[in-house]
C-alpha cells in the first residue's frame, strides 16, 4: 500500500470493492480507479496501441494520456481513463492495448438535455472561477457554475490559504454562499466541453456514475445547453512535461499530479522520486512528497536559486537524458548527465499551458508567450473572458484577483523553456497514446511538412482521446525547432470541440427509440391501430397502407394478396380511405383569386364558390413542386389541397412569395391541415353511401356534378362533401373537423356495410391513381419534371400573363421533345414486376457493352386488379412520342422486355367517374 | 446554435429559421421581356460574397414571418 | 342506427398515464378548446397572451392573433375556425419549469417569462404555442397530429419527477 496517513481528502471510513484485470481490490469513496489502483502499487495499467509498450497513469485528470481501460461493470463501456472514473463498489475494468471494446447489449440508461440560462457562466471552480461566480453573483448575476471534477477547489491542494484561512475552507465558504442565491446553479461533475456562438456552451453532466447502485429515473448523462450573456473561462492549465528518452514508462508522471495524488487522493505515487523541472511549481511536489515519505532528488538544469520552497528534498543542478526499466517495464533508474539514479518514480515539469480552448473554440487568438513557453489568449474576446491559468496568471493572489475582475501585476518569471532534453528520438515520446516519438516529428519535416495540422495528421500527435493536452504544445516546439523557425510563426493544431469525449448516447440524449422522430398521426389512428393496419411512414407521419384480413391457412394477407382485394373492392364496390394527412391551407382575402393565379400554372380567379379545380403549382424554373384540388369557399375564400409532404414547405413557398414580392395583396394563409379531416369515399356504390349520410343532399351526377362541393349537416356537425377523384372511379371526399373525425368515420363505415364497404390505404391508393395515371410529386417526379413532361399540358395557362414558371417554360430546353417524359410501362410478360427505380434501355435481346445509354427510369409499378397483370409508370427521353415501341429493362440478370403505353390504362375515356 | 433576432419575436435559436438567400432580388416586372440567359441568370444566380451579406430569413418555427438580415459570411456575425 | 357524432379529443385515452404523474408535474389534456385565427394587425404586445372578454387572445405574429376559449363557438370568437388544428395541455407543479428546461430553448425564468408570456417555438422536436399562466403553470398548444409524439416526450420527461 502506497496510502499515507494524514492525506487525502478520500472517506477512509468506508471501503469499496473492485476488480482490475480479475484481481480484487479495495478503495474508498473519493478515489478514483487510477488512485486506488496507485495506492495499491498498481502502476502498469494500459498498453500503447502501436508497440505494446507498458503504460501507467501520466496525469491525474482527462489530460492523462495513458491509462486507458475497458470497464466491464457496471455497463461495458471502452476508452474511459482510469483517472476519471470515481471508483464505486462493484467496479469491474480491465487494462486494454489502446483499443476497447463496444457493448454487444443496448445501453439501458437514460441520457437527456437541458437548457440553462445565465448572465454569467464559469467554467472552472478553482480559486479564480469561484471568485468569478461570487463577484456575479453578489451583483445580481443569474451565475451558472460548473467544473468537470467532483468537488470545487480546483488544483488548490489544502496546504495553501486564501484570506488568512484554510484554502479549503474559503472553497466550502464560498459554495455556501453560491448556494444560498436563487439563481446560482452549481454543476459539479461537468464538463464544458464547447463553446459555440453567442455565448452558447456545451456541458456534459455525469449524474450517476458516481452512485452505486444508479438511483431510477435520474440520466446518467445530461447534456447542458448553456447560453450565457457572459462567459467566464476559469479552466486552468495543463502541466507540460519535458521530453526524455523512454519517457513513456509506468512510474512517469507530472509533478502536479503526484502531488494532486497526494493532497486528494493520499496517495505517495512513488517512495524513491526523481523530479526534473525546469520550472519552481515542480518545487511543491518535491518539498510535499518528501514531507509525505518520499526520498526525492530534485534535477534542474537552472542554477540554483535560493528563493523556491524549502524541504527534505536534494536539489542539483542537472538534467534527465533517459530512463531505464525493471523486469515489470515500469521505472527503475534514471539517466541524468551525471550519472544514473534509482528511482520508482520520475517526475516531469517543464512549465504550463494555460487550458484555452473554450476561448479558442470561438475563435478567440492565442499568442505565443515566449517566456511562458506557452500559447496564452491573445486578444479580448466580446463577452468572453479569461481568468488565473487559463490566462497564464498561476500565482494564487493573481488567480483570486482576476477572478474578482481585477488585473493583477504579472510576477516575474523564473522558469526556463526546456522542451526536450538530448537522447535517441526515437525513444523520445511526444504523444504517448499514439506511440508517437520526436523521430516521427521529424519524419514528418522530412517529408516537406511545414505546417502544425499537417505535421498532427502526419505523425497523429494529438489526435487521441486526450487531444492533445498535454503533447499539442511539444508537437508544435519541436517541429519548429526541426524547421528551425519560431514557435510563434507555426502556432498550434486547432482546438476544438469536444474537450473531452462525449458519448454518442448523451449527445442524443432521449431522442432515441420512439422519440427519435416525432410519429405524425392522425385523427383516426387508433382505429387504423385497432384494425390491424400496416403502416407506412410518409415523412414524419404514420398512414395505414393496407389492412390485411386474416389469412386461410392462419397468419394474415401479405401485402400483394391486401392490395389486390382492396383495389378490386373500390372498383367493383366502394372503398374509404383517410386521407387526412393532405396539407391544407386557407387562402383568403380580396386578393385570393389574384395570388392564386400566380402560384398555379393555370387560372383559379375563375373559380366559382362551390367548385373544385385540379391544379398544378412549379418553381421559378418550371418544374412541379406540387400539385392538388383547390375549392373555392365564397368570394374570398379558397381552400387549397397539397400533398401530404407538401404542406408545410408549400406554405412557406406561399408565404415567401406573399411577403416578399407581393406584399400589396391583401391575402392571408392559414395552415388547416389537422383542422380538417378527409375521407375519399370511392366506388361504384360510393354513391350510396354518401347519400345515406347525408339524405338531405341530392348526390345525383346532375345535383351533384364532378369537381363541385356541398357543405350539410351530419347530427347537427358541419361536413364537406367534394367530388373529387383520384382513381377514376365515382367519388367524395367527406371532411369534417377533426373531432368529428372518428365518429363519422365509423359512421361512414356501418352505413357502407350493406354495400361492402372496404377500407384501403395508401398502397392501394397508388395502385388507383397509377391505373390512372395520375402522377405524384415526389415519385413520378424528382424536381427536373415539368407539367408537360407530365402530359399536362392542359393544365398550363395560355391565358394568364405569368405565373411562378411560366418564362421557363419558353426556354428552348424545355421543349426539347426528348426530355423524359410520363409514359405507362406493360412488361410482355403480365406477371413481371417490375422494380421502381429500373433503368430502361433500348429493345435489345443482349446486354450491349457499357456505357449503355440510358432512357429514363420506372417512376411506380404495381400488379393492378382492374387489368390482371402488372404494370409500371416510367419516365422516358421522348416516352410520348414513343409510345406502341418496345423498349427493354434490365431487371438482376435479366433483359425484361416493355411496351411504352400512354399514362392512362384503366378507363382512358373516364365513363366510370359520374358512376 | 447561433441565436438570430427575429424582428417581431426576438432572438432564437438558429434551428426555428429557415435560409432564404439573397435578398434584394426582385422579381422581374415582365419575365417575358427578357432574354434565356438574363432569366437564367435571375433564377440561378445569386451573389456569394465574403463578408456583408443581406439575406433573407423566414422564423419557420416562430411567427413565420420573413425578414431581411445583415450577416457576415466569413464570421457569420448578424449586424444588429 | 350507428351512435351520434360524438367528439374525440386527440389525447383521449391518456388521461390515466398523466394520472400516474405526481403533482409536481401533473399533465392534464384540455381537449375541446375553441380556437380561432384572427388577422390583420393587432395591438397585442409580441410575445405575450391577455385574457379578453371571454376569450383569451394569444399572440402568433404581428398580423395573427389566435383566440382561444372553452366554452364559446368559432362564430363567437371569430376567424377562422383552427379548434381541432391543436390541443392543449396543461402542465403545471414544482417542476413543470424544469421539465419543460429539458426540450425548450427558450428562457423560461420567471423574470423572463412570466404570466401572460406566450412564445411560438419549439418544445422537444415539436413545434408547440406555449403559455405561461403563473409561476411553475403552462399550456402548451400542439398541432393534434403532433399531439401523441408531444405527450409520450412529455411523460417521458417526467421521469425523473415520479420519485
């Protein structure tokens, strides 16, 4: 055991017990894996990913980048540092060689996102961030403070005082006093890990890890989303080591970690400790570890100077060139220019790197600080700013003082910039996760690399889960000194987003499973749930596509089997569909007619009120974008139909060309999309039924004509009754408003019994409206298909002088008679199908030599009741002039032969549609 | 997540809005007038500059309605 | 003859699982609301909502006023007849403020809106009108088709409410 009395901040009262590599162990609470692995003289813990070499813990916190493992229990989860997972009982891990391994069972555990806003966010609740949020709070800031360890104090150690008291108490002090204000909210255990526009960041809490078992009902993991007037940056620093040869051992750490170990943890990392610095804070750990136990030698290539701390340490000048190993791989001696020394513990500090990125993620400029060694933000940020070691202030008094928004005189610096020392560089490591040496640097400058990004993706320096931290800073030293030019001129690899890994689970937080995407639904969903419907999604919503009936031999219809009886029942008899998933907008105002002959290619002002007209809606460039019926209300007043993935970009299509270009009509569009509920009721005995629900209506084909409407009355209920087809057969459409909805559609549903009501969904819809030709947007087009590619012609003004399109419609191009164009496909043999998407060539009975040139494609393709065999839609170069030719699709392997027909294939002289 | 300043409801996120381009692009007064090429050009081609930029915006989410915007492209700074 | 037309609101059917939710977050569907859109300009400050004579009048937009009322008709109100383009919920406790902080991003704090705040924006990944009625007390109008997706976010938000 390596745990000192006296130290440590860990509840030596209670005992935790894990398991590491499949021996048992045992902890405290406030350890983490890694101290409590440390205290059981467990320093090998990883191996490297490239060369296997052994590897201990480095650093004590996330910039640690070594000691990776795999946890097992209490959920598999790979890559996670030793040094970061609080120990709980139970905790199973194992070491790994730089890889881990991804849980084969779903993670159960709740992750979510929440919103926070503040007039003051800091980051960091050591000396200078506590100050921050106290002076914020104290002037009626709402104050969001938030600091990635468990307990505030940040690297404060408990030897140091502030305001003439324990350091430690003025810490616990000062939450108190945090706490007591309404609108301070302290997040501990979270990390900010991106900073982005207008004072947004991003925080991951960890909630439950730390608690064994996981209380329910709490995410382990949340996502805040913190927009803050004003950001303050109390991150810290990262201590940098110096580079010598095999400085990648076990037993080789930094300074401040091991005294970090000490002070919190109370653990003595080594008891024969070599320390070389080039720097005085390296000084701290040497006095404390000596005071703690430890034999500690003190090298430093400065002369020595008489005003660093005092202790029971010897101190020489000097400098580590290497290090050796014993029979473990973990560290034995050192090699110093003066002879060897035994140690089991080699300290590292060659100065510290302000932690800017938070400053850095939002493009705030670091300059390099020559006598630091180190980048520092360079310039003041709007609404952002930088305090104590994160700025380059690392004296206490100065770190309090900037955190009360005071600007401190800079101490005197003392230290030397001393990246590597002399040694094979193949043996100097720089990136320790990535095995990557100073001989890979100078691969890379070799190779003509001049710049710090290349040189990272080159040699991968810093691209482990680290980041960085610790080695981005000797990358760029080291490679400026192989170039021989400035540090300042190459600067350092970009920081950003995330600071540290973030699990893909807490980004998505609980937009997983069903609420991944919101489930559209409509009114009558239950019923189609209840009738054992299929369903298809259609952009967000969920629409029933077929309703298989139970089958003969057990089991239920497929879907060819459903389809075919549906399609045969509207035919032959009557048929109800929902189709109330159809945008719908109101357009209403004395300028409706006019605005609406704009918006479609042909006239709607002409419309009277009580008809309905089938119109077709393009872009600037001629091409369709939609298409649907329109009624007309009264005067003012239209009722517009789009299609259902139509109707919100349609109303943003209208409302664009409303307030921008035509901001003079006096015309408003109201979305009614759920308002009204709408059922085709369609067949030959549609009739029949629509005359039972409504018999006060004369649903004669002289009373009641094609494409007019009728409002009556249902029970006293409003209800809409339309002509409207979109199959060919006799039709309704019955709307009413949706709370009416599903009562009256089991009302049309008993009334239609006696006539062998059938309910169908959007598979036999398509097969209907295919039969017929009749397109739809977004299938049979892809946005390069005009309404006279379609054969629409006839739906295109002659008469109006323009309307959004018209003008393209006069370019050369698109007239071309060989642009594709809307034709019906009969594969020969009756019983092929053939699959949308299938290219068409010319009739060929062997596959020419590639490139074959293409024809067009197959847009939709059904087997179809009404002709007993298959049949597709396609659109094909010059297809309307095509047609009665034979054209060929390959299908896998095969060369299916096809005959181009016209678009229209059931009832092309439309006798079925007045019943 | 950019805040942008809806004129009518205030700042909100940038994922209520929806991306209009350029503004200032009117309409022509009579399509027919012109050539292919300048309708071509009407249609298609639109200013890409760095820096300064007015564009439109629709608060798609929000009260729908559309406005027009000063941002920088290089920063993508809204001027206020 | 089949039953008369009754109405049916589009969370029927979850009253027992909001039942199951505590007080501090309790869920309560409003079903049968009348709304209507009223245009042109209006004198309503943005962002806001005011109880008017028998209706209560809710801020869209600066040329769209929604009126919303449980007991009088469309024709009463006047508009265009919206009633069954949204439902509401109410949602109102010790942590309907905090529950509502984990899908909107919109700053809810009680300086910023209070009683009588109204904001068109987001909740979750549903486009919601959400009305701030007092301290810890809101409705939220949803689109019906959105209605189900917006109550099982809800309940599974308050997870961490059920104690």
């Amino acid at each position: 055991m390596t745990r000192v009395d006296g130290y440590g901040r860990v509840d030596r009262t209670r005992t935790l017990r894990f398991t590491f590599d499949g021996v048992s162990y045992t902890g405290h609470p406030g350890d983490t894996l890694a101290s409590a692995l440390l205290a059981h003289g467990v320093r090998t813990i990883a191996r490297s990913v490239k060369q296997d070499r052994p590897r201990g813990v480095t650093a004590v916190w996330s910039e640690d980048p070594t000691g990776l493992v795999q946890v097992e229990e209490p959920f598999p989860e790979p890559m996670l540092l030793a040094t970061t997972i609080e120990l709980v009982d139970g905790l199973v891990a194992s070491s790994i060689g730089g890889r881990g391994r991804l849980a084969e069972v779903p993670d159960t555990a709740r992750y979510d996102r929440r919103y926070a806003h503040c007039e003051t966010l800091v980051v960091g609740a050591g000396p200078a961030g506590l100050l921050a949020a106290r002076t914020a709070a104290r002037r009626g800031d709402r104050v969001v403070l938030v600091d990635d360890r468990p307990a505030a104090g940040g690297s404060l150690t408990g030897t140091e005082r502030i305001c003439g008291r324990d350091a430690l108490d003025f810490v616990a002090d000062t939450l108190a006093e945090l706490r007591a204000h309404p609108d301070v909210r302290i997040l501990l255990r979270t990390t900010a890990f991106g900073h982005y526009d207008d004072g947004f960041v991003l925080a991951l809490e960890r909630r439950t890890d730390h608690l064994a078992p996981a209380p329910q009902g709490l995410s382990r993991q949340r996502v805040w989303r913190i927009r803050a007037g004003h950001v303050v940056v109390a991150t810290g620093a990262h201590e940098r080591p110096i580079v010598v040869a095999d400085n990648d051992r076990p037993g080789i750490m930094l300074a401040a970690s091991a005294r970090d170990l000490l002070h919190r943890y109370g653990v003595l990392a080594g008891r024969r400790v070599v320390v070389f610095t080039s720097d005085d804070a390296a000084y701290d750990a040497a006095a404390d570890l000596a005071g703690a136990g430890a034999e500690v030698t003190l090298l430093d290539p400065r002369p020595v100077r008489g005003d660093s701390r005092s202790g029971d340490y010897r101190r020489s000048r000097g400098l580590v060139l290497g290090t050796g190993a014993g029979p473990d791989g973990a560290i034995s001696h050192v090699f110093t220019d003066q002879g060897e020394l035994p140690c089991d513990l080699l300290l590292l500090s060659g100065g510290w790197n302000p932690t800017s990125h938070l400053f850095s993620h939002v493009r705030g400029a670091l300059r390099y600080d020559a006598e630091l060694g180190a980048f520092r933000p360079g310039e003041a940020l709007a609404g952002v700013t930088v305090v104590g070691a994160a700025n380059g202030t690392f004296d206490l008094a100065g770190c309090l003082a900037e955190g009360r928004g005071e600007t401190p005189e800079p101490l005197p610096r003392t230290n030397l910039v001393l990246w590597r020392t002399d040694g094979d560089p193949a043996r100097q490591y720089v990136d320790l996760q990535r095995d990557s040496t100073v001989a890979d640097i100078a691969r890379a400058t070799g190779a003509g690399l001049r710049s710090v990004e290349h040189v990272k993706r080159y040699t991968t320096i810093g691209t482990a889960h680290d980041q960085g931290k610790t080695s981005g800073v000797l990358a760029s030293a080291i490679t400026a000194e192989l170039l021989g030019v400035p540090i300042e001129s190459l600067g350092t690899t970009t920081f950003r987003p995330p600071y540290t890994p973030i699990a893909f689970a807490a980004l998505a937080g609980r937009e997983r499973g069903q609420l991944f995407d919101p489930v559209r639904t409509t009114a009558l969903h239950a019923w189609h749930v209840a009738r054992g419907a299929v369903f298809e999604d259609v952009g967000q919503w969920k629409r029933a596509r077929y309703y298989p009936l139970p089958g003969e031999a057990g089991g239920t219809e497929d879907m060819d089997t459903a389809v075919l009886r549906e399609c045969a029942a509207v035919r032959r008899d009557v048929g109800i569909l929902d189709g109330s998933t159809l945008g719908k907008i109101e357009v209403r105002g004395p300028d409706a007619g006019a605005f609406l002959d704009m918006i479609y290619t042909n006239l709607m002002s002409s419309l009277r009120p009580g008809r309905v007209r089938y119109g077709v809606m393009c872009g600037l460039d001629g091409m369709v974008i939609d298409d649907g019926t329109v009624l007309r209300l009264d005067d003012e007043g239209f009722l517009v139909y789009t299609t259902t993935g139509g109707a919100a970009p349609i109303l943003d299509h209208m409302e664009e060309w409303l307030q921008t270009e035509w901001p003079h009509l006096r015309v408003t569009l109201t979305s009614v999309t759920e308002q009204w509920a709408t059922f085709p009721v369609v067949g030959p005995r549609s009739r029949d039924v629509v005359g039972a629900l409504a018999p006060h209506v004369d649903v004669s084909a002289a009373a009641f004509p094609f494409m007019t409407w009728q409002d009556t009355e249902v029970d006293g209920v409003p209800v809409r009754l339309a002509r409207i087809s979109f199959s060919g057969e006799l039709a309704w459409e019955v709307s009413v408003d949706g709370w009416h909805a599903p009562a009256l559609w089991r009302r049309l549903i008993a009334l239609g019994e006696p006539y062998g009501i059938t309910p169908y969904g959007t598979e036999t819809m398509h097969v209907l409206r295919a039969e017929k030709g009749y397109p739809i947007i977004g299938q049979d087009t892809d946005g390069t298909v005009s309404p006279q590619d379609l054969g629409m012609s006839w739906a295109v003004s002659t008469k109006k002088v323009d309307f959004i399109g018209k003008r393209s419609f006069a370019r050369a191009e698109n007239r071309n008679p060989l642009r594709k164009q809307l034709v019906g496909l009969l594969p020969l043999d009756p019983t092929v199908k053939l699959p949308e998407g299938s290219q068409i060539i010319e009739q060929t009975a062997e596959l020419p030599p590639p490139p074959v040139p293409m024809l067009g494609h197959v847009t939709s393709s059904y087997r179809s009741a009404a002709l007993g065999r298959t049949f597709a839609l396609a659109l094909v170069k010059g297809g309307h002039a095509r047609i009665g030719e034979r054209l060929t699709v390959p299908v896998g392997g095969d060369l299916v032969p096809v005959e181009v027909t016209g678009s229209v294939l059931v009832d092309p002289e439309g006798t079925r549609r007045d019943g | 997540m950019q805040l942008i300043e809806c004129p009518y409801c205030g700042p909100r996120e940038e994922v209520e809005f929806h991306y209009g381009g350029q503004a200032g692009v009117a309409y022509p007064a009579d399509p027919a007038a012109l050539t292919d090429e300048e309708w071509g050009r009407f249609v298609f081609v639109r200013a890409n500059p760095k820096g300064r930029f007015e564009e439109r915006w629709s608060h798609a989410a929000g009260c729908r309605r559309w406005f027009t915007a000063v941002r920088d492209t290089a920063t993508y700074r809204f001027s206020r | 003859m089949a039953e008369t037309l009754t109405r049916t609101g589009a969370l029927d059917g979850w009253a027992a699982r909001f039942a199951e939710l505590p007080d501090s977050v309790a869920l309560l569907a409003e079903p049968f609301h009348t709304m209507t859109s009223v245009r042109g300009e209006t004198t309503l400050r943005p962002n806001t909502w005011v109880e008017e004579d028998g209706f209560d009048a809710v801020w869209l937009g600066p040329d769209e006023v929604l009126r919303t009322s449980p007991f009088r008709s469309a024709a009463e109100l006047g508009g265009t007849d919206v009633s069954a383009q949204r439902t509401t919920i109410r949602l109102r406790g010790a942590h309907a403020r905090d529950l509502l902080e984990t899908g909107c991003a919109i700053d809810l704090h009680p300086r910023v809106f209070g009683a009588g705040s109204a904001a068109v924006t987001l909740l979750g990944q549903a486009n919601v009108i959400l009305l701030c009625l007092g301290e810890n007390d809101y409705r939220i109008l949803v689109r019906s088709s959105f209605a189900a997706y917006l109550a099982e976010w809800l309940l599974d938000a308050a997870t961490e409410y059920r104690g």
